[in-house]
C-alpha cells in the first residue's frame, strides 16, 4: 500500500511515483506559503503563475490549505460561518448517502478504505 492508501502493483496504479528531491520540495513548499500568505494579490496579478506552480505539483504538506483556497472554498467559509459545523453535525440524505457509497468503489476500486 503506498502513501496515499492505494494497493501497489494494482491495475489502477500507474507505477511508482517519481520522488521529488527534498531541496526542490522545500523550494516548493516556501513558495506555495508565499502564494498562500498573500492569496489575493497572486489572484489579481498572477494567475498564470498559480497554474504553472499546479502543474509542477502542491507540495503534499500544503495540499489541504491550497485546496480551500484553489477550490474557492475559504471564501465560502468566510462568507458563511458556522455552516459548515451546522452541516457536517447534520445527518446525510440517505438517497445521497447510497449514491456515494456505491460511487466509491468504482471510483476507488484499489484504494484500502
């Protein structure tokens, strides 16, 4: 199993993932910081060069921060707080809960969970 919980050597999984030297990685990694430390101002000026660091890969300790702000999600959270507490204490439509639970193992056929 590797690190992100797929079953090596699987149908699905395209061969190993090529290493990222540890020195490139923390170059990444204090640019990503930048960029994120001062989203608005990258947005306005230099979207080109968000796209370009995407492409290069998001170093995986900033994955989940880059993601809100990529996805617009840290806007939505601002804009609406205590959402999404009131919506993730709240139970899920069993409809959609039935529809997602067969999606994942299609979508997910050699992932341990």
């Amino acid at each position: 199993i590797d690190k992100f919980g797929f079953i090596v050597g699987s149908q699905g999984a395209e061969g190993a993932l090529e290493e990222v030297p540890l020195e490139v990685l923390r170059q990444r990694e204090s640019k990503w910081l930048d960029m994120l430390n001062n989203w608005d101002k990258w947005m306005a000026k230099k979207h080109k060069k968000i796209r370009l660091r995407c492409q290069k890969g998001i170093p995986p300790s900033l994955r989940g921060r880059a993601w809100q702000y990529l996805s617009g999600g840290k806007v939505k959270l601002q804009q609406n707080p205590g959402k999404f507490d009131e919506l993730d204490m709240s139970p899920g439509d069993p409809k959609w809960l039935d529809v997602i639970e067969r999606d994942l193992h299609r979508q997910f056929p050699f992932h341990e969970m």
